[in-house]
C-alpha cells in the first residue's frame, strides 16, 4: 500500500487497487463488506497511515542500507588487517592510513575494526618501532589506538611493561626521528600527545605489580615530558592534565614518589601552577601528587625549598574547590608539622598562610575537616604566630 484512501465504507484500500477493482472489474461494492458504494462519492485519501507507510518505508531502506554498510566495513577491516601481516612496506603504509581513516568516521568502525583485533596489531606496531627504532607507521598506529582506546581486557597484564616502554619512548623522541618529509611539528606532537593519553589508559588498567616495577627512566621521561610542555608553553587538548593523571596513579607508591621527588617534579608541579590562573582538573590532580611528594621528608624539602612552593598552595586555599582545600591543608598540616623551623613558620606568615588558616575556621562549618584541620594547625604554633592580626586565640580555644 502506498497511497492509502478510504472509502465510503470506512475500508481502506490502496488507491490504485480501489480504482482497478472498480474501473476494470465493473465492481461498485466494498470488498471487504460487499456493501454497494456510492456512484458519486470518491476516496477520502488517509493522511495517517500514508505517514506511517512512509515512514517505515523510509526505515526499511535505512536498515537495508546501514546492514550493507557493515558487512562492507567488516569485509575491508579484515583484509586491511591482513595486509598489515605481509612484508609489503607501501602496501602497509596504504592499509595503516586506511584504517585510521575508517575509524575516524564513526563508533560503529571503530567497534567493527575492534571486533577483528586492531588493537592488538596496533600495539604490535608500536612495540616493533620502538623495537627497531624506526617511525614508519607509527604516528597511524598511534592514532588509531587513541580513537578505539585501550581497555583492561583488550591487553595482557604481562604485555603492559613492553608498552609501557614503548609510549614512553615516543615520548622521548625528538623532531630529528621523524621524516621531515611528511611529518610536520603539529602531527610530531600528536604522536605525544596520543601516546600519553594511551599511557594513562595502561596505568589506569595495570595491575599493582606493574606499576611498582617502574623504573627511574620512566619517571625522568614523565617529568621532562611536563617541564617541556610548561616551557613550550603548550597544553595539546589538555596533555598536562594527561600527565598529571600518570603522575598520581604511580605516586602512591613510596618509591616511585621517591623517584619523583628526586627527578624534581615537585618543582615543575608548583611551576605549572604558577603559570596561570588555577584550572580546577589540573589543580585537584596536582595537589593530590603533591600530597603523596610532601608526605615525605625530601618532598617538603623541595616544597619549601620553591620560592614560590608555601604560597602557591596557600593561594590555591578557598579558591578551586573543596577537594583543593583538603589537600592543600594537608599539605601545610605536614610542613608545620614535619618541617616547621623558624624560617618556614615566619615564610607563612608573610604569604599570608596564617591569615588563609584564619579564614577557614571563620566560613567552615564548626565540625567540617577543613576547620578541624586549620585550627590544628593554629594551635600548634600559635606561640610563633600570637601576634598575627588575624589571629583569634579565642577562636582556638573554643
């Protein structure tokens, strides 16, 4: 049916089979009824029904559409992943850029090319450039991997060490590496930014033994890797953020954070801070690393050590959020109480860290952490800090 009318009846019939049934069969009743129709009276045409008939019209050719759209994606992903396997260099190259081209049009390729095993054969890639020491291929393999993304069931825990090694040394490369040729500064730091978007997935999804086998080049690539986008002044969709992220789901370990602090990351940390107005997801992620740096001697060594270390997060106090708050009074809760000489307990009062602590047991509700917190911290050098004007003592004792 395509032009539904009804007739007087209340029958609906397509139009060109009524007036078939009518014309050339010499017919004038219903049939469905056998009531006689009216000579005079014609079809009421049945707008309703016409839209839905055209309506799942319109879906069944969609469906026949979309079904032979995947068959055909599922029948090319699987001989372009074929062509990855054979030794033809040109061959894999086209096959690479085809992939990364399918994928970027849509999930539905992206969950089809997963479905055929490119994440494994990506990874494969990656490792085997590093291996070789060589880029053909690689700024595609990355990106592919960055669109179809990395889960914990997609990789082995036993293969996490060999990628891990492998993002980290594309991080390490320099422009040198790559072939001037086709590859410009924006696609080189692409490949960087991909791999540590990547690296965060693996770090996420790795288990504990993983990530306490992290060596001293890995931290040293981390951390050069952010002082350079801090100098460069650069933050590619947000690869600070990224790399923060790897830095405190592996600083819960004392010695990772050991190797941190040695390699000087709580300097680059409060620097990265220091350059521009506080970004609540790069604040909150900073201060949590922080933490874990500071709870050790030589992390607040190289807190206070900073020029700029005490008032940074004395700054950041009252101003981000609540999570920012709690670490940062964390953070001068261990300095008071780990490293409070005379020379850090006046530096607070001159950067005004008394009078932010003041302020916290002023607009904090009575039973609140922060207030607790603050007001310990009072307490235990108010005998330094009596003759601050901001300071309460009754506020203390009550």
């Amino acid at each position: 049916m395509k032009d539904p009318v009804t007739v007087a009846t209340g029958i609906t019939y397509d139009r060109e089979s009524i007036q078939r049934w009518k014309s050339y069969g010499q017919h004038n009743t219903c049939p469905v009824t056998n009531q006689l129709l009216p000579q005079l009276t014609g079809f009421t045409p049945n707008h309703n029904l016409r839209r839905l008939i055209e309506s799942w019209s319109d879906n069944q050719v969609l469906q026949t559409s979309n079904h032979s759209t995947l068959f055909h994606v599922k029948v090319t992903a699987l001989n372009l992943i074929k062509n990855l396997k054979l030794q033809d260099k040109s061959l894999q190259l086209e096959s690479l850029k085809s992939i990364e081209k399918l994928v970027m049009e849509c999930e539905k390729n992206r969950v089809c090319f997963k479905e055929f095993g490119v994440v494994k054969v990506m990874v494969s890639i990656v490792v085997s450039c590093h291996q070789n020491c060589e880029v053909f291929g690689l700024k595609e393999a990355l990106n592919v991997l960055y669109l179809v993304r990395l889960s914990q069931d997609e990789t082995h825990s036993d293969e996490h060490d060999r990628i891990i090694s492998s993002l980290t040394w594309v991080l390490d490369l320099d422009a040198s590496s790559c072939d001037c040729n086709d590859t410009t500064n924006v696609t080189y730091m692409s490949m960087k930014f991909h791999a540590m978007v990547l690296l965060k997935d693996i770090i996420d999804n790795a288990k504990s033994h993983v990530l306490e086998r992290l060596n001293r080049d890995f931290f040293k690539t981390i951390v050069l890797f952010l002082q350079k986008q801090k100098s460069m002044n650069l933050d590619q969709n947000g690869v600070i953020k990224e790399v923060i992220h790897v830095m405190l789901s592996t600083c819960t370990w004392p010695r990772n954070s050991s190797m941190m602090i040695e390699l000087g990351a709580v300097f680059e940390l409060v620097e990265i801070e220091l350059e521009s107005s506080p970004k609540k997801a790069i604040t909150e992620l900073t201060m949590g690393v922080l933490f874990h740096l500071c709870s050790l001697a030589d992390g607040r060594a190289q807190l206070i050590g900073h020029a700029a270390g005490i008032a940074m997060v004395t700054k950041r106090i009252g101003k981000v959020s609540r999570k920012v708050d709690e670490r940062a009074l964390m953070i001068i809760s261990m300095i008071s109480k780990y490293s409070a000489t005379n020379a850090v307990l006046q530096e607070m009062m001159r950067v005004g860290t008394v009078e932010k602590l003041c302020m916290v047991l002023q607009v904090n509700d009575h039973n609140s952490y922060q207030r607790e917190k603050a007001r310990d911290i009072l307490k235990r050098h108010s005998n330094v800090w009596k003759d601050s004007p901001c300071l309460n003592l009754t506020l203390l004792t009550s």
